[in-house]
C-alpha cells in the first residue's frame, strides 16, 4: 500500500506504508521517484535514452545481420543451420507459429497441400522448391556463395543408411590418410554432400571448397539430363 505525499507541484509522490520500506513512489511514471525532476523532464529524459538505446540496437542488429520475426517483430540469431527459421510461440502467427528466411527476412509460407516437411523419416524438406530462386536479396547479393546455395537455400537431405555409414567408417579406418568425400548428383541436381573423415576427423574445407567449385560447374552443364551418380572421392591429408 502507498500513501500520497503532499509536496507543492510534485503531485505524483507517493510513500510505501510498509515500515520496513518507506520508499518514495511516482504514481505518474510508475517508477521510484525521481529526485529533482519532475514528471515531464524524467519522462523526456527516458524517452531520449530509449532512443538512444534502440538506435544502438538497431545498429547492432544490422552489423550482426540478425533478423527479426516479421509477424512479431522478435530478434533472432542463427548459430547453425540452413535458413529456415520457425518461431514457435509467435503471438501474431497462425496457430501460434512463423516461418521466415533468416537471409532476406520475407515471411515463408506454405503450399496447398503440402507442409515443410516430407512425411517419411529419412529425408527432410528446409524449405518449399524454388524459395532460393524467389529470394530477391539472396539472388542479387554478391555474399551468396555456391557452397550457400548447396547448404542453406532449396536443400533435400538423404540421410546414409546405417549399414552405408558403418562400410564408410571402415573405409577411414582402412584409409587413415584420406578423408573420404561422396557426393550424390540425382536428376542433375546436388541432393546430398558427406563427409566421412579418417580416425582424426580433421576435414579441409579448403580442399572442399574447390572441389565443389568444380561440381557446380560440371553440373550446370549437365542440368537438362537424367542421371544419377555416386561420387566417392579420396582427399589426401595434408598434414598427415
């Protein structure tokens, strides 16, 4: 419980009866009084300091390239992963829940019939066919780059069956001065890219890198074919 306070223009003064508190109140700012202000220069002062604080902010956001939930309006970063983001709980979302690309920040929205993820359990759907190529920013940006594509934008993947992973985990044992890299191409498209290492697990993205350089390219010449490949290639160690 507070009491009023009479103290000539500061109004709002309040007292907590509490014997053990006794503290000073503003009933008009809703905040422990503030000691030689008076209601419209401590408003003004904390309007000031918001702004200032937002602003700051803001320019945080932007320099982190984090994204905001565009129902919400809610701050998120992305650690990992590719670029769908799913805002469970979403106070403005249907059913309590957004989809939006953490790249360019558009909300992403489902088809007819069709949901974001496959129903069988071996395969995973990140995002509906053709989002990546729909992404204005991401197409015009020059910070996307063909491993980007591969990884984070219009991906399907397979996951290797248990016995596949366990003959790759002895290739390494039996090679353990390479690291074993398998590509799988179906319909002229990059459907899966894994990396089984030796005992050491020590990849080199660099190695990588140019290798898939060298897909991509190989691959856009081969975009009106059917074929399926398997691609198992051996990359030496370079500090082995």
């Amino acid at each position: 419980m507070v009491k009023p306070q009479q103290n000539g223009n500061r109004s709002g003064l309040m007292q907590c009866v509490n014997s053990n508190c006794k503290a000073d109140l503003c009933s008009n700012c809703n905040v422990p009084w503030h000691t030689d202000l008076t209601c419209e220069e401590f408003q003004k002062q904390q309007r000031n300091r918001t702004q200032q604080e937002d602003a700051a902010f803001h320019s945080l956001m932007k320099k982190e390239k984090w994204r905001a939930c565009p129902r919400c309006g809610v701050v998120v970063e992305r650690s990992e992963g590719c670029y769908h983001m799913t805002h469970v709980g979403c106070e403005k979302g249907d059913d309590h829940r957004t989809d939006f690309c953490y790249f360019c920040g558009e909300e992403l929205t489902k088809k007819d019939g069709e949901g974001w993820r496959y129903s069988k359990a071996t395969n995973e759907k990140h995002f509906p066919d053709g989002v990546y190529a729909k992404c204005v920013k991401a197409s015009q940006s020059e910070d996307i780059t063909p491993l980007e594509t591969i990884f984070y934008f219009d991906k399907i993947t397979y996951f290797v069956p248990s016995y596949l992973r366990n003959l790759f985990f002895w290739l390494c044992l039996a090679l353990p001065y390479f690291n074993v890299f398998l590509t799988i191409v179906i319909f002229g498209k990059v459907e899966m890219i894994a990396f089984f290492s030796s005992a050491s697990e020590i990849v080199h993205f660099d190695l990588v890198f140019l290798f898939l350089s060298s897909l991509i390219i190989f691959k856009s010449k081969f975009d009106n074919f059917l074929f399926v490949s398997f691609d198992l290639t051996f990359l030496p160690l370079l500090n082995s």
